[in-house]
C-alpha cells in the first residue's frame, strides 16, 4: 500500500513540479523576450504551490521525514520514548482528520460558485488540497503506526528508522 501511495503520489508531484517549471519559463520569456508578461500563469504558479506544498507535505509524513524537534525524543528514556515516538502519527491522523479534511470540505463548500479571477477555474478545485492531503496524512499516518506495531523493537530509533525507508 505504501509504495503505491509513494509511486503515485510522487508521479503527480514530479508532473506538477514540470508543468510549474515549463509555465515558469513561458513567464520569463513572455516577460522579458515578448515585453508582454503572461497574467494567467501567475494564477497557475500560485495553485500549484498550492497544490505541491501539500502533498509534498503529506509525501513527507509517510516518509518520516517531516520537521521534528529531537530534544525530547533523545531526552526520555526506553518506553516513554516509543510513546512518544507513536504520539507523532497519532497526531498527524487526530489533526488531518479534525481540521484539514473537515476543513477542507467547509471551504469547498463555501467556494462553491466563486471562480478565479484569471483563468475562471472553480475555487474548490484549489481548497480541495486540503482535503486530499489531509486524507494522505491520515494514510501514511496510519501505515507508520502499523511499522511502528509490527516492528516493535527495544530500540525505539530502529522504528523510526524502518519509516524513514518507507519499509
């Protein structure tokens, strides 16, 4: 399950972070060869960071290699540093599932009807990241969780270091 979420969800990035870069170009050569910028591919930069922050975000999640703060980890001993160790995906599932899917829904639902204001796309095609994403931090979350049962080890840092290769 986890290399297919991997595979796939790195396919998408890799084509997302292209499109940025093939649009990224086109604005550098409308803007500067043409003397006449392109307004639309600001709009499309902007979803897209959108879009790629997110789900890098969540890809980032199942790798285990997400933004930690080591201090406290390296300071508890055995035991209490593998609840600590399982607190992490435990609240990676607890906030995408109460605030970035939830959420997510609401500002779809209140996006609904309004539209960009260049290329005229839906607004919840652009709030609808956060639902997606967050239902990937609750799939990787809930797999790691699984490594870190499966694996149970004396050495908390193996576990962590089986999600860190995505085992």
């Amino acid at each position: 399950m986890r290399r297919i979420l991997d595979v796939a969800l790195g396919a998408v990035m890799s084509l997302l972070l292209g499109g940025m870069v093939a649009v990224l170009a086109w604005q550098v050569f409308s803007r500067y060869a043409l003397n006449s910028p392109s307004v639309s591919s600001e709009e499309i930069l902007r979803m897209s960071v959108v879009w790629l922050s997110l789900l890098g975000a969540a890809y980032s999640c199942g790798k285990g290699t997400h933004m930690s703060i080591e201090l406290l980890h390296d300071l508890v001993p055995g035991p209490a540093r593998r609840a600590l160790t399982m607190l992490v995906p435990v609240s990676f599932i607890v906030f995408a599932g109460g605030v970035m899917i939830p959420g997510g829904l609401r500002a779809m639902e209140i996006a609904n009807g309004q539209t960009t204001a260049v290329l005229r796309l839906p607004m919840p095609w652009i709030y609808a990241s956060l639902p997606v994403s967050g239902t990937l931090f609750v799939a990787y979350s809930l797999l790691n969780l699984v490594d870190l049962v499966r694996h149970r080890r004396d050495q908390p840092d193996e576990a962590d270091k089986l999600i860190a290769a995505g085992d």
